[in-house]
C-alpha cells in the first residue's frame, strides 16, 4: 500500500496549510472538491488556489473522487475535503456507504511510489445538532472519518494549527 496520510481538525484549525506543507513527492496535485455556489465559497477557492501557488495541478471533483485516487500512480495527491465531497454526496443524493467503499478500496491500492493526503473536519467534538438532518451529517462524517483514519498509513489532528499525531506511520 501506497503512504496514506489523513488530516483531521475543526474549521480553521491549519488542516488545509499542513496538507500542502506534507506534499513534497512531484508531481503534486490538488483534489478540490468544493464548488463555488456563492461569492464566499468562490472567494475561499480563490484563496486557496493563490496559497498552492501555479506547480500544482488541480482536479476540480466535487463528487468522483475515488475516480481520481484510483488513477494516481506517483507523486502527490491533496483531497480537499472530505467533508465537502461528503455534503455533496448528500445534496445529489448518492449512495454514500457506495461511494465510501469505493474511495476506501482505491486508497487500499494505491501504488507505493503515491502519497494521499486527505482533509477532513472533526464535527463530532461540538454539542449535538438540534435538527435531524445535522445530527445525520456528523453521524455519517464520524463513520467515514473512522473508515478512513482506520485505511490510513499516518493519522494527525490539527489544533490550532498545530499537528498532533493520532496514528504514525510505521
């Protein structure tokens, strides 16, 4: 198996900065699976394009993103954020545990000259959502999380923009 690392924490925390600062192997690639439905989200995109700076390529994949691990063979691969890919899922009404097993599965063949590195946000650690539909959310997110932390070679949790590692590498 390839070198899978995995990259949790709250909004703001540095998960997005940390990833770029691991992704060393080149070619680098950035996985982008947010999609600009308003000026903000179009304005956080253009952010983040200007911080990865114009060596990186970019696959914009707000939904196919097992797609993009499967064909990954070298270098480095950012998904940017699982969180995003899962809302998406969600809203265009995919099969979600599919869709999982499916990223899961490409990750577990992914080729030892490859490294993934995914984001993700911990939404488990707040107060329980008051409507159905957000208690589902980060009831599903904290599955997956535990699916991918459990797929990955490297665990870290970022506080603060500090990098706490979860899970090492062996």
């Amino acid at each position: 198996m390839g070198r899978v690392t995995f990259l949790l924490g709250g909004a703001r925390s540095g998960k997005s900065t940390r990833a770029l600062a691991l992704a060393v192997n080149a070619p680098r690639t950035f996985l982008a699976t947010g999609e600009p439905f308003d000026d903000e989200m179009a304005d956080r995109i253009q952010a983040h394009k200007a911080e990865r700076g114009p060596d990186w390529g970019l696959i914009e994949a707000p939904l196919e993103i097992a797609r993009a691990v499967e064909a990954h063979d070298h270098g480095t691969l950012v998904i940017d954020c699982l969180t995003l890919w899962l809302n998406n899922l969600i809203y265009h009404q995919r099969d979600v545990d599919a869709e999982s097993a499916r990223l899961l599965a490409a990750l577990g063949a992914t080729p030892t000259p490859a490294h993934i590195i995914l984001v993700s946000n911990e939404v488990g650690l707040a107060i329980a959502p008051e409507n159905a539909l957000a208690r589902r959310f980060r009831d599903m997110q904290g599955r997956l999380n535990q699916q991918v932390a459990a797929a990955a070679d490297h665990v870290e949790l970022l506080v603060a923009g500090l990098p706490v590692t979860v899970k090492a590498a062996r």
